[in-house]
C-alpha cells in the first residue's frame, strides 16, 4: 500500500498550505486537499503500519526566483512564521484566509492556526475558537441580503493525532461559532467547503472507518452538521476528496481521487443534486490523475486542475455537463503543481500553484486560451500560491507561503490581480 520514496528523491510538497512533510502513497503521491497538514492528520493511523518518513525539499528546488515586472517592494517579514492555504471573498473589501503553522517536526510541539480578514486596505489577525490544533484547511464565505456582513465557515481537524475529528467554525461578522460536525469514524478531516449561503454548506473530506480512507461528506443547514452518504467508486482502496464547490443548495461538485488497489490514482468527481450525491463521469480525463481543485460558474461549465498520481504533469480540464475535456495547462506550465482554481465567469477563470521555487498563476480567457501572466515575486528562495478567490474578472487575491531557505520556516503571502498583474500584499 505505502512504499518508499526512490533513492535521491525526497517528499516535501509545496502546494496546499505550505512546505509540509508528507507521507508517500504508492501511485498517490500528492498532498491532500487545503493542506499537507491532511496527510499529517492521517499519519498516526498509518505510521505503525507503513508510513514512509520523508525529508528534504521538492526535487528542483534552488535558485531565487526572477522578479516579476509587476513585482513590488516585498513586504517586512510577518512577526510570527505561518502559511495560508485556502481564502474566499465576498468582494473587493471582504475576504477570509486560513491555514496554519507547525511547530517542530510534524506539529509535534503544537501547532499555530491561522484565520485573517482583508477589508480591501489591510490584512488584521482573527482568533478562531476553540482548542483545536491542527491547521484550518478550507474556507467559504457568503453574503446574505439584508445581512450586515459576511458569513463565513472554515473546516479542518481537531488534531494531527490518531483521535483527530472534524471540526468547523463559523463567524457571522461579528463573533465566531465553534460547531461539532458528524464524526463517522476512527478519524476524520475536512478538506474543502462550500456555502451557497447562510444556511448551507457542503463539506467534504476524508475518514477511516476500519481501514483504509474512504469519502467524507458533511451539510450545514444553518443549525447542525449531518453526515450524507457520498458513493465510493468500485475497488476504492484509498480514496480522497480534495474540494467541493456548490452555486445552490441543490447542485454541488465535489472533487479528488482514489486508488482502486493497483497503485495508481483516478480521478473522481462526484454531484449533489439537493438529496443525493452520484458519481459523475470521468469520461475524457486521463488515467492516473489527481483533481486537486474545481470551479463552475454553471452546471454545464467547470474547471477542475489536479495532476499526474506520480506528481510530474500538471492537469487542467473542462466539464460541459456531461463529460470533461482535457484543456492544458500550457506545456511550459505541465511540471507545475497547480493548488487552486476560481472562475469569476464562464470565459474568465484564475489558477494558481507552485513551480520547482517560484508561485504559478495561469489565466483561462474565452474558455480555452491560456495565459501566463508573471506572479509578484515574494523575492524569496522558495514561495508558492496555495488558494485563490476572484469576486470579479479583473479582482481576484491569492495566498500562500514564503520560505527563505531550506530549513527557514514558511511565512504568509498574499497576492493581489487587478487584471493586468500582480501585486503583494503585506499579510500578517
């Protein structure tokens, strides 16, 4: 099931929240969704078993990154060290990010969570509620009419332990909600989340009944949490669910892979239809494929970004409705890892991820013309773009992580486009 990294290559990734340690998985070896941190929620339960340590950096990482034509100053190093891995806006002046900050190796000495407010001008620090220390993984945000703010709900894990659980907060704009989803299992997290409103929300993520892992999905009905069957595909052995995206409270797409015992991932993607969730089909994706992230803008028109199981070539592709097609990245992008993917419109879509040191962002114009335009480079040795939000096509702000060296610790980042390049923007 598990095996060990090839001699000389090491299983550190940059993508998803950070520079993390990762566990190895024969045919998967790719960081769940939001975060490194899931496999590391995952890793008491396997290690005795035949969890892989792994050490080092990304194979190809060195170098400084070149600086960017759009790139500015770069911002004073944040007080205390931390990585952003997934963030939502309501608008221009109102977006929630989250992630975490492990201390020690692997979280051993606890771990630093993370939740920030932008208000269009400024980053400020948030203190989510709770006891909870593992990393926050995901984040949705809506806009109620008549409301007098946001309304946000962000998912993760209470610990990186063995006894681990689910866990969700939600803040109204005014003061944070500790909420207890659903616990199927021997342990759980929750790696994606998407609000089609104050009243619902669809989570999904990941648990481990007896053994192996097996498909998480959880709703919000403005009150409680409820477990909903989410089907497996036949021969799941290790499956993940990687992110989850909802226009209404009876359509949502949910997205990630699973191992059908050969060793090699396939794709999934699955939809909500308001009482059921049914697996769609996988027609036109390649094999052993990963999907890391979706958007839709309709139900006829996602893109979904992921890769190759073995980590080495990026995948873009675009569902219709009925089936995906296969539609880049462009080939000077197919070694990058791609975290994150946000669609302001059917022809406007904003994708961001890490290459070999340097952030990766890619636009998709027209629905099938890409373009590469230069992230701001955070002058660092290594940094990366985790998760985005685009309110609108020329409006959209990323998040991620700086590191000035091999064994520095990862500092947030943050990057904003205004549909002509990129900027920093200083974040606590």
């Amino acid at each position: 099931m598990f095996s060990e990294p090839a001699p000389g290559v090491t299983c550190t990734f940059a993508v998803k929240g950070g520079k993390y340690p990762d566990m190895v998985l024969t045919g998967l070896r790719r960081p769940l969704a939001r975060g490194a941190q899931a496999w590391l929620a995952l890793a008491a339960v396997v290690s005795a078993a035949a969890a892989v340590a792994c050490g080092g950096v990304t194979a190809g990482h060195g170098g400084t990154p070149a600086r960017s034509r759009h790139a500015r100053a770069a911002p004073a190093a944040p007080a205390a060290p931390g990585s952003l891995s997934a963030i939502s806006c309501i608008g221009s002046s109102g977006c929630m990010a989250v992630g975490g900050a492990f201390q020690g190796v692997a979280g051993d000495n606890g771990t630093r969570r993370i939740a920030e407010w932008w208000n269009g001008r400024e980053w400020r620090l948030m203190k989510p509620p709770g006891s909870a220390t593992a990393p926050l993984n995901a984040v949705s945000c809506t806009a109620a009419p008549g409301t007098p703010g946001p309304d946000c709900m962000v998912v993760g894990a209470t610990a990186l332990t063995a006894a681990g659980q689910a866990v969700a907060e939600r803040w109204n704009g005014r003061a944070w909600q500790l909420l207890s989803p659903r616990s199927p299992g021997h342990q759980d997290i929750l790696t994606g989340v998407s609000c089609a409103g104050p009243r619902f929300c669809m989570a999904v993520g990941i648990y481990t009944p007896h053994s192996g892992w097996s498909f998480l999905a959880q709703v919000w009905n403005g009150v409680t949490w409820r477990r909903v069957k989410i089907p497996t595909p036949a021969g799941n052995d290790l499956g993940q669910l990687n992110g989850v995206t909802c226009l209404r409270p009876a359509w949502c797409m949910a997205s990630g892979g699973y191992d059908p015992g050969t060793g090699n991932g396939l794709a999934v993607t699955e939809i909500w239809n308001g009482a059921r969730w049914r697996i769609a089909s996988a027609s036109g994706l390649p094999r052993a494929t990963i999907l890391q992230d979706a958007a839709c803008s309709s139900a006829s028109h996602c893109v979904a970004i992921g890769g190759a199981d073995d980590g080495n070539h990026a995948l873009a592709a675009q569902w219709n409705g009925t089936r995906w097609t296969v539609t880049g990245p462009p080939a000077s992008q197919s070694g990058d890892s791609l975290a994150s993917v946000a669609c302001a419109s059917a022809s406007t879509c904003m994708v961001v991820g890490s290459g070999s040191s340097a952030g990766v962002a890619l636009e998709l114009t027209a629905g099938r013309s890409w373009r590469v335009p230069p992230a701001a480079s955070a002058q660092t040795s290594y940094w990366g773009l985790s998760g985005i939000s685009c309110p609108g096509p020329r409006d959209c702000l990323a998040v991620g992580y700086k590191q000035d060296g091999n064994d520095a610790p990862d500092f947030t980042l943050a990057e904003r486009w205004d549909g002509r390049g990129w900027d920093l923007v200083a974040a606590p």
